[in-house]
C-alpha cells in the first residue's frame, strides 16, 4: 500500500505520514528532507540559493542515505529547501529515488508537496493536510520556542505565508491537493484527532481500492 501525504509546511503532515507508517509497518520517506539537503549543500558550497546551476549540482550529488536531519530541520532550511524546489531540473534530479521509495514492496509512506500529484499518482490512499495560515504559525511557533529559538510568532507566521505561496505558485509540481485526494483540515485538531482522522481516511481508501 502507498501512503501519499501532501500539504503546506506545518500542517501537521510529517507527524501523521510518521503515525500512518508506525501503525501500518511501512517505510516512511519525508521529501522535505531531501529539498532541504540540496539547500544545505547549496548554501555550504558558498553558492547563492537563487544559483540554479549550483543547485542542480547540489541535486546531483545528493547522499541521499546520508542526511543529517538535525542539521536540516529548522526554519531557515525550509526556506532554503523551499527556494531550490521551484527549479525544475532540481526535481527531476530527485523524481527517481522517490519513485523507488515509494514502489518498493509492500509498500510505503511519504509526505511533502506533490507526492499525490506526480511521485505516486496511482497511491491507494492520498491525504492533503491543511490548517489555517495562523494555526500552522501557532504550532511552528511553540515548537521553535520549545527548541529555545526565541523568534517573534509574526515572523514565523510572515514565513509560513511566504512558503505557501513559492510552493503553491511554481509551475512544475506546485503544491496542490490531487483531484481524488482527501482533505484533511488539522485547524481544530490536537495530534490525536488528526491520526485517527486520517487513519480513518486511509482505510476508507483502502476498501474502495479493495
Ligand atoms: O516539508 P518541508 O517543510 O520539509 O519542505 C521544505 C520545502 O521543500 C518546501 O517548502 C517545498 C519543498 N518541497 C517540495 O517542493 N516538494 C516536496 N515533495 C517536499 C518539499
């Protein structure tokens, strides 16, 4: 079974893709991570992020086994992730090793932007995780202050806003819910409302592809 997880930064759906991939015993792959790798390697290699030579080199010599998720977790690397993601020789460097992931058998999870739309567009189940601008903001927020990075919520909150709208507006793979994805609004949800609902959702999927 192919688990796609899509939707905009901090929606919730990295937890849940990792939720759905422990409850089901699936790999779980986060895509993010791999934008946010080329980011980093962009920015280490002392290029700008707007180079996209330098970024599509960066693509290309991508360890994907070997990224450091520590290292590329925090806000400024979803930013950075978010710029190299709009050039398009960028994803197609990355379309394969995601395609396998998400082919191998038996199945798996993956969550990011256009996992339903163009990596695994025959997934069994597509969700597409959003909550509102401000929530997300909320959460991101908490969780940086948490982390003690001391940041104002209205910059995390002119961040998230920013982000929506490069990966929303790209014109390869924007981040855009798959026509025959399920919609999951987490605005009002805590953690554990939001897996059951999607849990709910993929089970759904499953009996119709049954
Ligand atoms: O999910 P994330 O916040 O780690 O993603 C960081 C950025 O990477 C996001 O703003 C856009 C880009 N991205 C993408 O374009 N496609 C994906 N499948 C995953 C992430």
């Amino acid at each position: 079974m192919i688990i796609a997880i899509d939707g905009p930064a901090a929606s919730g759906k990295g937890t849940l893709a990792k939720r759905l991939a422990q409850h089901y015993r699936l790999p779980h792959l986060d895509t993010g991570l791999l934008y946010r790798g080329v980011g980093r390697a962009v920015l280490d290699a002392g290029y700008a992020l707007a180079d996209e030579a330098a970024a599509r080199e960066a693509a290309s010599r991508l360890a994907v086994d070997a990224l450091d998720e520590e290292r590329l977790r925090g806000p400024e690397m979803g930013e950075a992730a978010s710029v190299v993601a709009a050039f398009p020789a960028v994803r197609a460097l990355l379309l394969d090793v995601q395609r396998r992931f998400a082919a191998q058998p038996g199945g798996a999870v993956l969550d990011g932007r256009d996992i339903g739309t163009v990596i695994a567009p025959g997934a069994d189940a597509k969700i597409f995780v959003t909550a509102s601008p401000e929530e997300r903001a909320r959460r991101r927020h908490l969780e940086l202050n948490r982390r003690g990075e001391p940041i104002a919520y209205d910059e995390v909150l002119a961040d998230i806003r920013r982000r929506d709208e490069r990966d929303a507006g790209r014109g390869t793979a924007p981040l855009k819910a798959a026509d025959d994805a399920a919609l999951l609004d987490t605005t009002s949800l805590d953690i554990e409302a939001a897996f059951r609902a999607a849990l709910a959702l993929v089970e759904q999927a499953r009996k119709k592809t049954a």
